[in-house]
C-alpha cells in the first residue's frame, strides 16, 4: 500500500467519522435511557432488548405537544415546497432558456438573499406577520423558509433545465405542443427527478430550520422551535431522543436523492 | 402536400446580418436542399420557415396560407433535427405517435401510422425500447418515421445524416431519397455536405453569407455555376479558375486558343477537373502530385503558375516534375468576371 493511498483512506475514515459518529453517539444515547448518556466507556449496541430500546422513543412521542408541533413543522415544509417550486421553478427556466438582460445580476442576487443572516430577516418579519395576520402561522413560517430554499429551487432547477436540449422542447412544438404543452410533455417528465430532489431539499431546510421558526410563533411551533423550548428543561436523554427523531427524516431525504443533488451540483459522483 | 414560398426574409442578431432578404419558392412535392458552408445562414432560414426563429421581415407561405405568425404546431410542418432529438423519456413506439398523439387523433389511426412508417424504416423490431438502447443510426430513423408519421404537408430536414458515420450515411441517404420519393412529401433539407446535396436534392440553392447565389438542378450547378464560389463549393475536387487575359475576344493558353465572351481584359476560366484530357499539345501543366485513386488519377500541378487539379484515367504513367499537356474542353469552360467572380454569359 503506498502512502498516497494511506492518505487517501485516512481522509475517506475521517470524512465518514465526521459525520457518523455523532450520528451515532446520539442514536445510542436516545435510545439507552439516562444511564446511556453518562455511562463510560459508552456500550457499542444498546444493552436492553428491542423493546426497552424504543421506549424512549415511544416515551418522547407522548410528551405533550409533540405531535401538533410535528404537525405544524409537516404543514410548514409543505408551505415552503410548494412557494419554492411555484415560484423556483419558472425562474430557474427563464434563467436556464432565455437571455435577458441582467440574467447574471439575477443569479448574483438570488445567492445574495442567503447572505442576510436570518436573524436580521426574521425579526422584521415577525413585526410585519403581526399586521398581516401571519404571525404564529404555519404559512408565515412557511414563507420565511422559502426564502431560505428559494436560492437552491431555482438555480438547481435552472441547471436542470439547462441539462435538457433546448431541441427537444423544439421537436415537441413542431409536433404539436404548445408552450405549456412542451413543459407538460417534455420537459417536466425530464426533470421530474430532479425537481424531486429540489424539493426534498427545500422540505429538509424547512424541516430544520430553528431560528426564524421560534422568533415567528408562539404557540404553533414547528418540532424544532417546540424542541428548542421544551427540551431544556428535559433530562439529557430526552434531548438526545428529540435529536434523533428529528435528523432522521433530514437524514432519510438527503440519502435518497443524494445522487441527484450531486449531479445538479456539478459534482461527479462516480 | 403544399409548397412553400420564402418571400425576402431578411433576419439579423443584433448587428450581424444572417438572412439579407432571401426568396425562394419549393414547389409540391419538390426536394430542395439549402446548400453552403457554416455561417451561411441556412439553419436560419430553415429555423424560420419552421416558426421557430422569428424573421425581421418577409413572409413565410406554405400551401399558399402566410404562415409567418403562426407558431411551429400550426404550420403543418414536421422536422428532422440535427441531433435527431428523440425524447428520451418515450419508448419508440410514443416516439413515433408523438404528433398525432398531439393532435388528438385516435387509438386506431396512431397504431396504424406507426406502423407503417416503423416498417419503412425497418424499426418494427425497435418500437418497445427506449432511445438511449438505440444506435445513432436507429435512432436517426426514429426521428424520420416521427416526421413521417403526422403525414406533413411540408418535411423540413437539418443537417439530418451529419452525425451518422461516413458509411452509414451513404446507406441512409438512398434509403431517405426512395422513403421521400415514395411519399411525396415537400422537403426543404439543409446540409454543407454538396456530395449529399447533390445526391438528394431536386434543386439546390447555394447559400453564402445571408444570400441564395444560385437555385436550380444540381447537373446545371455543376455545369454552370453562377459565382466563383459555387464554383468552388460543388464538386470534388472542385472547379479550377485560371486567372487569364482576354484579347479580341480570346484567351490563349500555351498553344491553344480559346473563344471567350469578353472580347478584351482579364477574366477567370474555370474548368472541372475531368474536362480537360492530356495529350501532345495544349497548354503546359507542371505535375506536382500525382494520386491514384482507384477509378482515376488525380493530377495536380500548375498552369502557368497557377494551381490546377486534373482527372486523368487510372492508368496515366507520369511523375512528379513532368511537364505534361492538357486540353481543355472548349464546351465545358466557363467564363467569370475576374473581378465580381461573376459568370459571364455569352
């Protein structure tokens, strides 16, 4: 073994422990009970049977509260896909079909709106949701997340749409389509994955965003903004279990399009 | 089955001119192939007449109906394109039926159309798999039979057999001609390939930069060219142009003597390189190159300082740095204006 591929695998080890082993660690502390947390050395599998593993879990679930806000933060990601794709989606294909002036200021601008930080765009906007009748509203929250994913909806899918030959929505408007028809016939059923992708990626941002989501609500909170306000006063290992259940999801939706999103990033992943 | 009138249309991007007000008339069932190298225009015009370019000026009619602002679905066209694009997403069978599917026409009618154009393009065995399974012949014939298949009253072709390679090519341009004869179907076809123009088309028209230079059948291209440049263009190898001198009406070549239709001044005789036979007289030509290619030879050298390329019979027993001598046939050379590179007539 050289030590070029030494490097290499050392590199390969550290990146996946990167990620893994706190994934890990809070997996065997949500699922152990307090004795888990504190014990060391930490066991490798959870000790009890499967039963006294998933209590925890079930036991975190009954907490009150804790549905409604799993609710409202399902509600709130929904809220914040469909805004991303209604409005992404026919900026990302003006960007990817037409040339118009100021198509690259346009890009620029779209990255610079994630330059704000979202504390200075959530405490104006609680103020401004208070009069419109937003305010501790799943669509409020929902529109504040939008503007987080809004960025990624649409220059992911203006690359989607780049990726499709200009010549087969020609074709079909020789054939017959109109415009909208070509969308519908062509170009849709081409970038359905990809808009899959996009906007699994928009639900996860939504999913766990905390910040923005505890400032605009107070009594319909998402699972993250609820979390973040009961947990505190929770024992560690109720903590651990509230982060377990909420990465999964995260977890679960990023492993399956990951190959999708690394193609639309432009990162070759074979 | 309509023809299509192209009534100056001028088209420009920006400051650059592609089309300088160009016409041009395809009758029923005419096959004509716009003809000239990149830049010319040609996908343009063609891209125009399909609606999918918007002229600056000018009319499109196709069946007599001024069809310029209606969109591409309206114009009862179909089009080959030049990366065929087959939808990816459809199996060829969906391919195919993709227009009459469009068009709303029924069940019966789309499974009978796509069967018969699958049969004449030998596709039957392919109709249930997906394009990325097909090669690019295959799917080159996809793209033909979903153009086919609507029945166009107009056929509209790009460049359609550039990415085939060279023998496959050859194939499908017989097949093509014998498909397009059998249905009758007007066809406007663009291509910078002459031998495929030549071979294919009913009439040619020569693009060169935004303007038609000529239109007519390719045996009186080839015989008369109107410019220098189509000249050059048809042919292969092309024509050779000789800068000369006319006097009292004129030119003389080493020993011989040409009538030309300029009494006096300088003129370009051009001259295909198989119209000329080499024998004991005539003018003087230095032989450079000598390539035997099978049917003939392929001479080429100087006249006079000027380069030349002669056909000669496969067996001419020369080499380089002889002084050989050729005669032109007196009824084949054509006359230009040394300057405009224009044909003179006599």
């Amino acid at each position: 073994m050289t030590a070029r591929r030494l490097f290499f695998l050392a590199g390969v080890v550290t990146l996946c422990a990167w990620v893994l082993v706190p994934l890990y660690l809070i997996a065997l502390a949500a699922t152990g009970g307090s004795g888990v947390v504190h014990a060391w050395p930490k066991p490798f599998l959870p000790t009890g049977t499967l039963a006294a593993t998933l209590a925890p879990l079930a036991r975190f679930l009954s907490i009150a509260g804790v549905w409604p806000a799993l609710l409202t933060s399902v509600e709130t990601a929904l809220v914040c896909v469909a805004i991303s794709l209604a409005l992404g989606l026919p900026a990302g294909y003006a960007l990817a079909r037409f040339r118009f002036r100021g198509a690259v200021l346009f890009r620029v601008l779209v990255l610079m709106t994630r330059a704000f930080p979202v504390a200075i765009l959530a405490l104006p906007l609680a103020v401004t949701f208070i009069r419109l009748g937003l305010y501790d509203t799943p669509v409020g929250v929902g529109l504040m997340h939008t503007a987080l994913a809004l960025p990624f909806t649409i220059l992911v899918s203006a690359s989607l749409f780049q990726a499709i030959p200009a010549e087969l929505e020609e074709a079909s408007w020789v054939f017959g389509c109109s415009r909208l028809g070509a969308f519908r016939h062509v170009v849709m059923p081409l970038a359905l994955p990809g808009i899959a992708a996009a906007a699994t990626f928009a639900f996860v941002i939504s999913w766990n965003e905390v910040f923005a989501a505890s400032v605009l609500t107070v009594r319909h909170r998402t699972l993250t903004a609820y979390l973040l306000a009961i947990l505190p006063e929770s024992p560690l290992n109720v903590q651990f279990t509230g982060a377990f259940l909420l990465v999964i999801p995260s977890v679960l939706f990023i492993f399956l399009v990951r190959r999708r999103l690394f193609s639309i990033w432009g990162i070759a992943n074979r | 089955m309509a023809e299509i009138v192209i009534d100056r249309v001028q088209k420009s991007f920006g400051a650059t001119v592609a089309l300088a007000s160009v016409s041009l008339a395809v009758a029923d069932g005419e096959f004509v192939a716009l003809l000239g190298p990149s830049g010319c225009g040609k996908t343009t015009l063609l891209r125009i007449v399909a609606g999918l370019e918007t002229q600056n000026e000018g009319r499109v009619l196709i069946g007599g109906k001024d069809v310029s602002a209606l969109p591409p679905r309206a114009r009862g066209i179909a089009m080959v394109f030049q990366n065929y694009a087959v939808f990816p997403h459809m199996d060829v069978r969906a391919n195919i039926g993709f227009g009459l599917r469009m068009a709303g026409a029924e069940r019966a009618r789309i499974a009978r159309q796509v069967e018969r154009t699958a049969a004449l393009l030998h596709l039957e065995p392919l109709l249930d798999r997906y394009p990325a399974q097909l090669s690019g012949g295959q799917r080159q014939r996809v793209a033909v039979a979903r153009a086919l298949a609507v029945e166009p009253q107009v056929l509209l072709m790009d460049e359609p057999l550039s990415n085939l390679d060279a023998l496959l090519r050859l194939e499908m341009r017989a097949e093509l001609k014998a498909i397009l004869q059998e249905a009758g179907t007007t066809t406007l076809y663009v291509t910078h390939d002459q031998t495929e123009a030549m071979g294919l088309a009913d009439r040619i028209a020569i693009l060169q930069g935004g303007h038609i230079v000529q239109t007519d059948r390719p045996t009186i291209l080839y015989r008369h060219p109107a410019t220098r440049f189509v000249g050059g263009f048809i042919g292969s190898p092309p024509m050779n142009f000789l800068s000369t001198e006319a006097s009292g009406g004129h030119v003389g070549l080493g020993t011989l003597r040409l009538a030309c239709p300029r009494a006096n001044g300088p003129v370009l005789l051009g001259l295909r390189p198989e119209d000329a036979t080499l024998g004991e007289d005539g003018m003087a030509f230095e032989l450079a190159v000598i390539e035997p290619m099978g049917s003939h030879a392929l001479l080429t050298g100087r006249v006079g300082g000027q380069m030349m390329r002669v056909v000669a019979p496969p067996d001419t027993a020369a080499k380089p740095g002889d002084t050989l001598h050729l005669r032109p046939d007196p009824a084949r050379v054509v006359w230009m204006d040394a300057t405009t590179g224009e044909a003179i007539t006599a």
